[in-house]
C-alpha cells in the first residue's frame, strides 16, 4: 500500500514557518504585501482568490482583492497593474487566470513586474526557470517539489515521466525534475504508446486534466504517483487525474486529490511572495 502524501499537513508546516519568517521580516519593518487581482464572475476563480486571501491571514501577509467586473478593458486592467508595479507595499501580483476573452494573457503577464511576478509566468522568469537561477517557481510545480522534498524522495537518476506540457505545469515540472537531476520525459496528447512509456517511470506526474486518466496498467510497481489533476467526477466530487483506487496499493508514494498537490500550489505562492519581499527589500532570511 502507498504512503499517501500530504499536501494539507506539508502545507500547515510550511505555512507556520513562513508566519515565523514574517515575524522577522516585521521587526525590520517589512510585511510581504500580495495583490490579487480577480476580472468576471468564474465561480472555480472566486475559490482560488478566497484560498489566497486566507492564506494571506494564515502567514501574516498583507494582501489586496481587485475584483474587477467581466467587461474591464485591457488597459484598466495594465493600468491597474502599472500602479502596483510603482508600490513598495506590494511585493508580489496575481492576476487569477483564465481572463476574459477580450482580454490578452500574454500583454497581462509581461506587464507584471518580474520581481513583483509571483506566478513566475513572466518570460524572463520562465527563462531563469530554463537556466536554473530561479527566484520564483510556478506554483503548481513548486508543489510538486516540495511534497517530493518532505518524503525524502530524491529525483536524482530516477526515470520521471510527466503527462502533459502546459507552460504552468507540465513544462515547468519537467525543468525542476530535471535540475534535481531526474531523466525526465514529457508526454502529451500526441505521444504514443504513453502507458508503455508511463510505466518506465519511477516518478510519474499527471498533469493533464482528464477524470482518472491514469490507471494500474500505467504505472510500475513501488513507483511515486503524483496527480496534479483537479476534475471533478459525475458525482461532483473533486477528483484528479489518477484513479486512485486501481493505483493505490502498486505506488510506493500517491497524493491523494483533494488534499495533495492542490494545497501546496497556494502555499507556494505565499514562498514566493516572501522571496519577492526579501528581494525587494535586499534582506537574506
Ligand atoms: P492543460 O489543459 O493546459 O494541459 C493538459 C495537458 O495534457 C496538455 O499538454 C495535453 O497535451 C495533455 N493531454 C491531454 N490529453 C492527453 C492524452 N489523452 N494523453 C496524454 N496527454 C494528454 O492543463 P494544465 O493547466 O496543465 O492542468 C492540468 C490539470 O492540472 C488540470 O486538471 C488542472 O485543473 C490541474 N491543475 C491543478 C493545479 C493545482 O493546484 N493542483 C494547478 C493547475 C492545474
């Protein structure tokens, strides 16, 4: 039987030792400030930004909500961003992804600052992520390190195969596995013969956004199963990308959904937010 990881009690520890960070920076008058900005109604996003309001509270952040209603114009919302750009109070700034169709994600993102671009979207930042001089990592993939860190699994030599190459998630995991020197592979919709592939690994991580994608005969006995997926199942219940049940006694290590990788992603965007208050106030922690 898998030991089942968990992103709720990693979570907890990380975020009661940044809380503790805090406190430091507080005594040389520096509060982490985040501003999160939210345009339109998706229910999915309004949970998202709550999550990261609370998870503002819990660490002892001060935080900022913009939202901003569905027909804001681009150049309210670059406005918006310019003036947090200029404001020493705010260290790190979120736009919550997907925006309004009339609205460029590509313009948004160049338009954060990189050192105030805590979702590490900004492409001089996904270029560091490339070099491996990197401040802030996404999120998600962040996540996913940092639970793998906390059960002592250590990707070096290990054969890692991630399914999915989207710039949040698959990309970036892949660059991380692969800086802590894992053989990784990236798969897609167009790979072929994927479970034969997916079976090789001694990691595999399932990032692809399909209801219990991944079953038994995909995975290797004693390998470690993370499942990045959030769907939710014709019950309504949330659900990842891995079929838990037929998975579970064959992995040495599998995060479970909820309470694996999702945790971790905002508890990530809270260590950024620090690491961006440390940079802008040249204080090392
Ligand atoms: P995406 O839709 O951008 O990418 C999905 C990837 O899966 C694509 O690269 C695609 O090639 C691949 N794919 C699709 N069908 C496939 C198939 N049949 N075989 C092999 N590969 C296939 O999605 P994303 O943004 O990377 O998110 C992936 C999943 O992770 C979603 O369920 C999303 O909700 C979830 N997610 C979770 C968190 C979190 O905090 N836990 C954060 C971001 C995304």
């Amino acid at each position: 039987m898998a030991v089942i990881m968990d992103g709720k009690a990693t979570s907890a520890k990380l975020r009661k030792e940044f809380l503790e960070k805090v406190s430091l920076l507080k005594e040389k008058g520096v509060t982490p400030g985040l501003a999160v900005i939210i345009v339109g109604e998706d229910p999915a996003s309004q949970t998202y930004v709550k999550n990261k309001e609370k998870a503002c509270v819990e660490c002892g952040y001060y935080s900022e909500k913009y939202a901003l209603p569905e027909e804001t114009s681009e150049a309210e919302l670059l406005a918006l961003i310019e003036k947090l750009n200029g404001r020493d109070e705010i260290n790190g700034i979120l736009v919550q992804l997907p925006l309004p169709k009339h609205i460029c994600e590509d313009h948004v993102i160049r338009a954060i600052h990189p050192l105030k671009d805590v979702d590490a979207f900004h492409p001089e930042n996904v270029g560091h992520i490339m070099t491996g001089d990197f401040a802030f990592v996404p999120c998600t993939p962040a996540g996913v390190m940092e639970l793998l860190k906390e059960y002592d699994i250590d990707p070096t030599g290990k054969r890692a195969v991630i399914i999915g190459r989207s710039n949040i998630v698959g990309k970036p995991a892949a660059m991380l596995l692969l800086h802590e020197n894992a053989t990784v592979t990236v798969c897609h919709s167009r790979t072929k013969d994927l479970a034969a592939i997916c079976r090789e690994a001694d990691i595999l991580v399932a990032a692809i956004g399909k209801l219990e994608f991944v079953t038994r005969d995909m995975v290797k006995p004693g390998a470690v199963v993370i499942d990045v997926g959030i769907n939710r199942n014709a019950e309504g219940k949330l659900r990842g990308d891995v079929n838990f049940d037929d998975v579970v006694d064959l992995a040495s290590y599998i995060t479970p959904v909820p309470g694996g990788v999702g945790p971790m992603t905002i508890t990530m965007l809270m260590q950024n937010t620090l690491r961006a208050a440390c940079i802008q106030n040249n204080i090392t922690l």
